[in-house]
C-alpha cells in the first residue's frame, strides 16, 4: 500500500510546528531554514500553503542527476538522496520544477523529503490536521495529479509573460 503526504491549504495556520519537526528529525535542530518542507506564505490574503517533495512518479531530480545519487525505494515509491553519492553539483535543485530540494551548506549535499523513512514528522506535528499522511488509493491522488497536469499547461500557455492574443 503506498502512501502519500496530503496537504489542506485551508485547515493551515501558518504556525509552522511542520517545519520545526521536520528540521528536527532530519538535521537534530529547532531551524525552519533547514527544514524539507516548506510553508508559503500569502501575505496578503492571510493565507498559509505547505509544500514539499510530491515524490513524482517521473522525478525529474532523478533524472537530472548525473551521479544516479536519487534512487527510489521500490516498495514506497520514495525518491531518496544517497549522500555517500552526492557530489553536491545542485543539478536536482535546478531540475525540480517544485523547488523542493535544497542544498545543505555544511554538508555541500542535497537534501530532499524522504518521508521520514515512512513516519513524516511533519504530519504528526501538524495540530490543525493540514498535513496527514494517507493511503495513496484514498486520497484523491490521481485527481491531484490531473489538476497538477492542468495546472502546468496553463502556466506554461498562459502564463505572464505569454502574448496578448491579437484581436
């Protein structure tokens, strides 16, 4: 059975306890600038978005790197950073279309979510419920994944910079 971060913007206060915990049980300290996942803040509309690695099915982190250090666990599907392989090039970071790996300075080395090895702290630090970690077959995944698909192509044909369309 394979599972899968599930993120509810709406139910986000912004406290960012994810951040902490996540920092916490990867790096051993309270600092949310080392954290894996992230919360985006809209500041003007008093809203919070947590975000991370989706772990998608075609990585192209995965693909980017040039050393085969991002392996994926078979049985979970998890994309993993071996850092033993890691030459620490940022190839992956300029990859991710997410931006959702990030480089750690003190040991010129990617860092990615993992999933906790199957027990995200983030999901259990979460106290509103904003983040939980489900069975992939109940959490609408596949419609994430449409609407994600959506989402890119209207980014990419229509996005700021495309030209107005002639009259």
């Amino acid at each position: 059975m394979l599972k899968a971060l599930v993120i509810d913007p709406g139910k986000c206060t912004g406290c960012k306890q994810c951040e902490m915990a996540c920092s916490f049980e990867n790096e051993g300290v309270f600092n949310v600038s080392k954290s894996r996942i992230r919360v985006f803040d809209f500041h003007t509309e008093a809203r919070f978005v947590p975000y991370t690695c989706t772990q998608c099915a075609e990585a192209w982190c995965q693909q980017a790197c040039p050393v085969n250090a991002i392996t994926t666990d078979r049985a979970s599907g998890v994309k993993i950073v071996h850092e033993n392989l890691c030459v620490g090039c940022k190839v992956c970071t300029i990859a991710c279309p997410f931006g959702t790996i990030n480089y750690n300075a003190a040991t010129h080395k990617v860092a990615k979510c993992d999933l906790c090895q199957g027990n995200p702290a983030c999901a259990d630090a979460c106290p509103t419920g904003a983040i939980t970690f489900q069975d992939v077959e109940q959490t609408g995944f596949d419609k994430m994944k449409v609407w994600a698909t959506q989402a890119a192509h209207a980014a990419t044909h229509q996005g700021p910079n495309t030209p107005a369309a002639k009259a």
